[in-house]
C-alpha cells in the first residue's frame, strides 16, 4: 500500500540538492489500472498501481535492462525524466520529502512526495513553509496524467 501527499514546488530551498539524488526514467504501459515501467539510476522496475489518491495499492516487480527497454518500447505518451531529492523531514526521523525536479518535456516542474505509514499520519502531517499547493487530491499531478501531456 502507498500512501502518500503530493505538494507543487515553486523553487527549491538552497541546500536541497546536496542530499542524494536518483536518476528516474519512467513510462506507462497503461493508466487505468496504472502498469509503468521505470529506471531508476541502474534498477529497473515493472509496477502496478492501484486506484486512489492518497492511499493506493503498488506492487513493484524487478527487471533487467532488457526487458525494461523492450517494455519502454511500447510504452504510450511523454517518457517522463526526473531528478529525485531525498530530503529527511526535520524533526521526524522517518519521513522522506522526495523531491522530484522533472526534464524534458516538463522541465521546470517540481513536486514533492511524502509517503507514510497509516493515513492518520498522512492527515496529520504538517509541510515545511517551502512546500507550496498540496495537489494530493487533484490526480493533475500523478505521473500517469503527465505522461499523457
């Protein structure tokens, strides 16, 4: 299960790019149910994703590069490419801000992610003052809707 809050970034804090960055490939094979394939630095994943807005299943399944090639292959709309942030949240040891700062054909957008363990944590959760508009509920700003332009 995901659960997870989703917020627009109008500009990255400074010091936000010194923590450790992943390079993320990823398409969608279909968007309703979700089946993406991804890269992520040199891991490669088939995953599915479940209905929902905050809280949603997701199975991930390994791949290796050739399978994910042949896969991207096939894939419909924006190949989506980003840079992802993993920012501790201050004071709360367990939580990740992923900060997603997209390329290509999006260059320009950056969202930021928090997953978490239980949706009462997910409501409870107060964002830093950097963090602008929670998008959680809108589904604009799931990756399957920006794949398709």
């Amino acid at each position: 299960m995901e659960i997870e809050r989703k917020f627009l970034i109008k500009q990255i804090p400074e010091g936000c790019t010194s923590f450790p960055c992943r390079q993320i490939e990823q398409a969608y094979l279909n968007t309703d149910p979700v089946v993406r394939v991804r890269r992520d630095n040199d891991d490669y994943y088939l995953t599915y994703k479940g209905k929902g807005l905050l809280s949603r299943e997701e199975y991930n399944l390994p791949l290796n590069k050739e399978a994910y090639e042949h896969l991207l292959a096939k894939a419909d709309g924006i190949i989506l490419t980003k840079k992802r942030y993993m920012i501790p949240v201050p004071g709360n040891d367990h939580l990740t801000i992923e900060l997603d700062v997209f390329e290509g054909h999006y260059d320009g957008l950056i969202l930021a992610e928090v997953e978490f363990a239980s949706e009462e944590e997910a409501k409870a959760f107060n964002p830093p003052a950097w963090f602008g508009e929670d998008v959680t509920f809108s589904g604009e700003y799931h990756n399957s809707r920006l794949s398709k332009g």
